[in-house]
C-alpha cells in the first residue's frame, strides 16, 4: 500500500498591506503582486494565507516556482 505524501507548507515573510475599501478589508502583498478580502481585518488575513499558499502551492505543481519568484524581484 503507497503511502500519501504529506501536504508541504509554505513558510515565508512577507510584507502584507491591510487597508478598508468600502465596507471589505483587502489584504495585499505588493512583493508577490497577490491579493485578498474579508469583512473583517482577521479575516482579510487568514483569506490571504489561504491565497498565498494556493499561490505557491501552484507554483510547486507548475514546477516554476523559481522562475515566477526570480520575476517578481
């Protein structure tokens, strides 16, 4: 019986701008160009957690993780 290999987490820091728009909060990290929202302040941030790892997780599949991180600066 093959065993399932263990989702990998990311870890990396990164500067996240949180401001209001309208009655949402966006959450953005200008160093990936990546974005999310929430009703609240937490949740913007826990949305983007979310986008993030999608993100790299992504780039993992892709096999360009390297490539896109090199372009982005």
């Amino acid at each position: 019986m093959k065993k399932s290999a263990k989702p990998k987490k990311h870890s990396a820091n990164l500067h996240v701008i949180v401001f209001k728009e309208g009655k949402q909060f966006v959450s953005y990290a200008p160093s990936l160009d990546l974005a999310s929202q929430g009703k609240t302040y937490e949740e913007a941030l826990s949305m983007f957690d979310e986008a993030a790892e999608l993100f790299f997780e992504g780039l993992e599949e892709l096999g360009t993780t390297q490539e896109v991180l090199l372009g982005l600066g």
